[in-house]
C-alpha cells in the first residue's frame, strides 16, 4: 500500500522496511484517509493494494497544543504543535518525543528500550493562480529489536533517521 503524509508519497523507496517512519506523532494526526484496492490510477506507483493518506494540520485560525504522558518501565513522552494562520497563510509546526527502558520484568525480555524524537512543519499559501505546500520532517528512531531477525541474536538494534521535504 502507498503510504501518505497529507498527500506526499512517504514508501520507504529501498525495502518498504521502515514504511511508517513517518515524521509525526500520533497527537498530530488529525485523520486518516483509506483508499482500498487498486489505487494506481489515482495515486501512480506503488498503490497496488490501495493508499493510506495521514492527515495532519487543520487550517484553524490559531491552536497550541501541549501533550505530557508517561507510564511503566520509564516510559515518558511529550509533544507540542502549534497552527499559527492568518488569511492566506497556514503554518503548522509540531515536534514530539518518547522513551521507554523497555520490558524489564525478567532477562527473556531484554532489548526492548527505545527513543523517538520527532520534528515536522507543513505551511500552504493560497493565491488566485494556486495554492503552494510546503512540508519538511525530520526523525529519529532508535530501539532494541529483540529477536526481530532471528531468535540466536536477541541484541538487535535499529537506528533510523528520516530527513525529508517537498513542496506542492
């Protein structure tokens, strides 16, 4: 399926691996829009099996929101966003942050820690000729992958960083 952040084809172009690395948190998505079935005509490439659209800002006059959670085994996160817009210009900016030490209650659980920072802005202008979007993220995820590729070597670990932008 084709992976989208507010339109913008997000696949992860080498494996498909890391397809929902995206540069947002949950608390920024506002919707999600579900295409099912053949989608290439629509979507083109890569839209075999349908589409999955996350839609983030809305185009509200002004909004801060601030989000702090935390929970078992050191879990902590957080997030801010902002829509800042006046009448032709929308902004939104959002950057968020989590981490967990994992599963710690016994050693057949180990590994399982993580941090994710995340950073993304979006702003669209409208004219008379066209509207312009502009979309920028960035993300960094790293956590324990225990077993993920093979039960023989539990100390597996993922680092992924994603650094994108485009404009419409």
């Amino acid at each position: 399926a084709l992976i989208l952040l507010n339109g913008f084809k997000m696949n992860d172009v080498q494996t498909g691996h890391h397809n929902m690395n995206l540069p947002v948190d949950i608390e920024s998505i506002e919707r999600i829009e579900i295409v099912q079935g053949p989608g290439n005509r629509v979507f083109g490439i890569n839209s075999y099996s349908g589409a999955i659209n996350f839609i983030t800002s809305s185009e509200e006059a002004k909004k801060l929101k601030l989000h702090i959670y935390g929970g078992q085994n050191n879990f902590l996160g957080g997030s801010a966003s902002i829509n800042y817009n006046n009448k032709n210009w929308f902004n939104y900016l959002a950057v968020s942050g989590k981490k967990s030490d994992g599963y710690l209650k016994d050693d057949s659980i180990n590994n399982t820690d993580f941090e994710i920072i995340n950073l993304f802005y979006e702003s669209k202008i409208k004219t008379h000729l066209a509207d312009i979007i502009i979309q920028a993220g960035y993300s960094d995820k790293s956590f324990g992958a225990n077993s993920f590729y093979t039960p023989r070597y539990p100390w597996q670990y993922e680092n992924t960083k994603t650094i994108y932008a485009g404009y419409k």
